[in-house]
C-alpha cells in the first residue's frame, strides 16, 4: 500500500538531512509525531510553539542549515509568528509545518466552527515569511516539503510556511514527483564588475561594510583578504559580528556608533556594501551621510538599494564576488598605519566604557574570559545584550545569535535551546529578567532534554531598556517595574542547577566558568543594572537626519 502523508513528510525530512526539529503536539499532527519517532530525527517537545520557531532559528543561526517547526492548527500555527518574524528580519531558514483544519471540513467563505479552525491560516504567514504554500493533496506533501526548504535556504534565506491539512496525514497516497527548482543565481554583469575594480583600486580611503549576507555567504576570509589588499576598515553590522576574527589587522572592532568608529565612514571616498541593507538600526535611522561612491555586493539589487543608492551593484553570491574582486587585486600601501589607527581607536572606546559604564566593562571583560572555547553566546533584547551585540569579541562566524532583525524580546533563551540542540558548541544565553519571563517555562525543556545551555539572567528589577527610556524623557516610571519570582527557586523546581550572584565581579566569573562547562543546564541570575551603549537609540550621537 501507498505510504501515508504523514510517512511521506517524514521521509522527506530525511531527505533533506534534518537531524533535530522544534514542536508542540496537538491533536491534529499527532500523526507526525508517530511517524518521526523511526527516523533519527530528534523532535524535541517545547512548551508553547514560538519556543518552536525561536528554537528551529537559534539552530539555523549556529549551524547555517534549515531549521524545523512542527505544530499544530490554528493557535498552535498562530503562536509561532513573533519568532517567524523575527526569522523573516534577520533572513534565517526556518521552515514552520503546521496542520490545518481537515480538507473535508472547510468550506470556501465560511468558518464553521471547526475547532483550531481560522478562515485563512496561510494568509497570517504572508507578511513575515519568504514565501506561505499549502499542498492540496497528500501526495503533494513531500514535494512540497523539499520545495519549501529549497525555497527557505536559497539566498536570500529566509522562513517559509507550509500548511498541511490534518486528513491530509492519515490518507495514503502514491507520493507526487517533485518540480524542478527555478532558483537560480544571475551571472555577474562583468561591466559593473570591472567598473567597481577600478573604483576600489583608486579610492583613496576604502571602507568595507559587511552585513548578514556576507557571513551567510561564508564570505569572510576572502572580505578579510580584499580588506588587506585594499588596507580598508572592515564595519561589520550586528548580524555579520563575527565575520573575521577579532584581531584582524583590518577589523573595526566597535560598533559604528561609536563617534570614533563613525569617522571611518564619513572619511571614506568609496564604501564597498557587502550582503547588507543598511537598516536603521546601524544607520542611526539613516543620519549616517551616504558616502561619494557606493559599491553593492548583493544578492538581491532591491535589497541593496532601498536605503542608500550604490552607484554600482554586483549581484550575486558575496563570498564568489568578493573572491573575484581579491583576484588580481594590487596590494595597496598603507596597511600598519590602518591597524595602527584601528588599535587607537579600540583603545580609545574601551577606555571610554571603563570610564564611564565601569560595570558594563567588567560584565564585557568577564565574558571575554570565562567563556568556554567553541561556546555560543545567544543575547536577547536586553541592555545586556545590547553591550554583547555592539562591543563583544565574537571569536568567530556563527559564534553569536542577536535578535536584531525585527527586535522581539523573548528570544534569548528559546532560541538558545536551538543552539544548544545543534551541539556545535555551548550555549550561552544572556537575557533580562522581563525576557526571560516570556519562555520561562521552557526550563522544563531544557531539563528534560538535559540541553547544553547556560542562562544569564540579569536581573535589574523590570525592563529596564524602557525603564530608561522614560527616565530621559522626564517621564515616571509606568509598566517597566516587575515583580519577579526568586529565579533560582524557579530553576531548581524545574531541576536546574542555578545560583544567584550580585554584580559582575569574582564571583560572577568563577561561575560562569563552572556552569557554561557543565554537561547539563544551568542558570546563573545577576543582580545588576547597566546603562545601555552607544549602539542603542537614545544614545546616538547623530542627531539630524543626513540629506
């Protein structure tokens, strides 16, 4: 007999090479959940589905492959789509299976009261997914399965949504070929390239700004090389943290906020964009002055020109452009003096911090020497995290996870679960005491699977990114101070080993050092308030729009 649909979903899962995937089971994929117990797919059981897509994108973000949702109808779809947005901003291949009502009980126009039952589920994933299919037949499952990750990792990458009514699941079905794949890269214009070569050739002061498409890309040692020849700063954006290591001689190692950082930009005569966009976040909303000549690598010329216009676009693949352009590429003069400067420069910011955000230079320090070799750091919208985003030495590319895309608070620890399912290395998740009240619940994810994660909780008493927020505007204090459980008896309750801490300090490092070498989860909660950075808005220091 023909396989069901569920079998067929299965099967193509293994096709693609899944290893783990995220869900929540409900009545209606129950069939799913049979079905992949066979296969050596870990499906790992969350507590509330956008812990699911939080998860299949930490995992995407630390290992670079597609990352698996499975839940269920209607609520369950519908919970995801804060973590899909999130997945949708910051371009990672998520892809979110979720049941829908059964074929046979749906009705065009109407919503009968079908439980889970909505009148359009794919049409809530249209504006936060790269592309919302729903199949029509059971033997249309697994092509649409393969369809839908080559859509999700193709560049640009991205979530995809596919909608499979429950009947769907049970029925057997002879399992529909699959369709060619019509995602193809465009050849490189070569008078656009040649073009470009000789305007970095001349430039007399080059900058390389290097965004999520280039790390994505696995573009950074040639980005590193061309930076060498070149003798240009590399800036990297907070998605492409990571990208070089962190002593490059070419590394601009502080955000671009910094005033010190921002004068690479406004010197240069010609700024070669690799894989970014320019979004307001590392634009200060676009008050940074589009430089005299701007040069495009990107994959999509839509998306490469709709904040600052480049006078040349490259599409394509940012690690084979980029190596092109290295190719044949004089050694400019210059070098030791750039990394003589960018060594100034560094300087000059950490002293700054030590200056004036001394407890914040002490939380960076005690990361940068406590964490474990090969260790993932996963930050959430927190002014914790707003430090590790611009100002931690990210040893490596995929070494960071920062929700920066579309900003959702609540991402740290969900998606640190993903990373720590992936075990490419340990999780470490950074969060506030507001975030991480949103997937609390999740320690008992994390207990069940014994997960490789570490949660930092700094817990200074409410939101505190808000809480400043109003204080500068002259404004009291309204729905930013929570109350808060005792963490660690939350933890312990839940069989997490967890400790409390006050500040920075000695005692901070030495465990930190012992919990994120531990082989089961932890937590360890700070009692600390920071200041936020240079990197967040009401701290920039470019304050009229650029004409």
């Amino acid at each position: 007999m023909p396989d069901s649909g569920a079998q067929h979903l299965v099967d193509a899962l293994v096709e693609l090479g899944v290893e783990v995937a995220f869900g929540l089971p409900g009545v209606h994929n129950l069939p799913i959940w049979d079905a992949i117990d066979s296969t050596g797919i870990r499906l790992i059981g969350v507590r509330h589905e956008q812990a699911a897509g939080y998860a299949a994108d930490g995992y995407a973000r630390a290992t670079g492959k597609l990352g698996v949702a499975i839940v269920t109808t209607g609520p369950g779809a519908a919970n995801t789509l804060g973590a899909v947005g999130e997945a949708m901003a910051s371009a990672s291949p998520v892809l979110v299976i979720a049941t829908d009502i059964a074929s046979t009980l749906r009705r065009p126009g109407m919503v009968r009261g079908v439980l889970h039952e909505s009148s359009d589920q794919r049409a809530l994933f249209a504006p936060v997914t790269k592309a919302a299919l729903t199949v029509e037949s059971a033997g249309e499952i697994a092509p649409a399965v393969l369809r839908a990750a080559r859509v999700s990792t193709a560049p640009q990458s991205g979530p995809v949504y596919l909608g499979i009514p429950t009947d769907f699941l049970v029925q057997r079905a002879a399992r529909l070929p699959e369709q060619e794949g019509t995602e193809r890269i465009p050849a490189l214009d070569v008078t656009a390239f040649d073009r470009a070569r000789t305007t970095l050739t001349g430039a007399a002061r080059p900058l390389i700004w290097a965004g999520g498409g280039a790390l994505r890309a696995g573009a950074g040692p040639v980005v590193g090389a061309l930076a060498e020849r070149l003798a240009a700063p590399i800036v990297t954006t907070f998605s492409a943290r990571g990208l070089v290591p962190p002593d490059h001689p070419c590394l601009a190692p502080n955000p671009v906020h910094a005033p010190e950082v921002g004068e690479l930009w406004d010197e240069a005569d010609v700024v070669l964009a690799v894989g970014t966009d320019f979004d307001g976040l590392m634009t200060q909303n676009w008050r940074m002055p589009r430089p005299p000549t701007l040069i495009a690598v990107n994959i999509d010329a839509a998306d490469a020109a709709k904040n600052y216009r480049p006078d040349v676009t490259l599409v394509g693949d940012a690690k084979g452009v980029v190596a092109d352009l290295v190719d044949g590429m004089p050694q400019r003069p210059g070098l030791p003096r750039l990394t003589e400067r960018l060594d100034r420069i560094e300087a000059r910011v950490r002293r700054r911090v030590r200056q004036e955000e001394p407890q914040a230079a002490e939380f960076l320090a005690a990361l940068q020497e406590t964490l474990p070799d090969g260790a993932v750091l996963v930050s959430d919208m927190c002014v914790a995290g707003y430090w590790i985003g611009g100002f931690h030495r990210v040893p490596g590319p995929r070494r960071l996870a920062y929700p920066m895309g579309w900003g959702t608070l609540g991402f740290g620890f969900p998606a640190a679960l993903g990373v720590a399912a992936s075990r490419v290395g340990r999780a470490v998740c950074v969060s506030g005491d507001g975030g991480f009240l949103y997937c609390c619940g999740e320690l008992a994810t994390a207990a069940q699977e014994n997960l490789p994660v570490t949660v930092v909780v700094v817990d200074d008493g409410g939101y505190g990114m808000l809480r400043f927020d109003q204080s500068q505007a002259g404004l009291p204090h309204r729905g930013v101070d929570l109350t808060t459980p005792n963490f660690v008896a939350l933890a312990r309750s839940f069989g997490v080993y967890a400790d409390r801490v006050e500040g920075f300090g000695r005692a901070f490092r030495r465990l930190l050092r012992e919990f994120s070498r531990a082989d089961e989860p932890t937590v360890l909660v700070v009692e600390a308030a920071l200041r936020p950075p240079l990197n967040t808005s009401p701290r920039w220091y470019r304050r009229e729009v650029a004409s």
